[in-house]
C-alpha cells in the first residue's frame, strides 16, 4: 500500500524488566481517512513493510568496494479483514481506488499502526502518511460453505 515516510514513536520500557516473547496479535490500525472507518474494527492482519538499502559500489585503485547506500526503498503494506454481511468495508477501498482512478488529483489518507506490549502498553506507533490502496483483493464465493 504505502511507498512512503514513516514517523515512529517507541515507547521505552523499565531497562531492569525481563524482556518478554513478541506477540504479533497485539496491534491496531487507524486510518486517517473517514471512510476508511468501517474497516478498523474487522482487521485481522496487517504487516509493517519491509525497508531495503541497497550498498553502493566504489571504486579505488583499481578495486571494488561497497559502502551503504544512500537511498531506502520500502515494501507494501498488506491489510486483511473480514467482510462484513453488507461489504461495506470491501465498498469503502473500492470506491477509494475508482475515486483515485477518475481524477487528475490522487486521494490518500494516513495509517497509523501501533503495537502493544503482552501488557497492553503501547511500545510502538508507527504512522504512514501519503497512503493509498493499490490492489484490493478477490471475494471467493462457495455454494460449499455453510453459515456457522
């Protein structure tokens, strides 16, 4: 989703503490944009994206060497969530994307993603500025499945 800046915020906790195992499920998602409101509450995943900075080459007598590059180029960001019975959460991203495809003027909205601790403290608030939804996936259908 995003290929943006990412403003993060951590939150220290007592150095004499044990550290405990991360827990991956302890998490929520805001999204800047209001119609986006109908999705928070049905999110089932998100992933932080990955950063990447790619070495540079250099060259001195006659030798390669390589140093840190100067640029970071960052992943996408993946949401899942539940459909509700309406699918207005699936409706929200599809007319965010056909709003971003039938005008000259791109509509994004900030994420803000924070983790907490097994605690339920917050120990990280990391925000997306500048996001937008580039792909939205398929809705698969069975006459198979029966209603819980």
């Amino acid at each position: 989703m995003p290929k943006s800046k990412r403003l993060i915020n951590y939150n220290m906790s007592d150095p004499c503490e044990v550290p405990q195992p991360f827990r991956n499920n302890r998490f929520s998602i805001v999204f800047g944009k209001p119609e986006m409101k109908v999705i928070e509450p049905m999110i089932t995943a998100v992933n932080i994206p990955a950063l990447a900075m790619p070495e540079a080459v250099t060259v001195s007598r006659n030798r390669e060497g390589w140093v840190p590059g100067d640029k970071i180029s960052y992943g996408q960001m993946t949401v899942s969530f539940i459909l509700d019975e309406n699918l207005a959460n699936y409706k929200a991203v599809y007319a965010w994307m056909l709003q971003n495809r039938n005008t000259q003027t791109v509509f994004m909205g900030d994420v803000t993603v924070t983790i907490y601790s097994g605690k339920n403290n917050p120990l990280m608030t990391i925000r997306f500025p500048g996001t937008f939804p580039v792909s939205l996936s398929d809705i698969p259908l069975s006459a198979q499945e029966t209603d819980p």
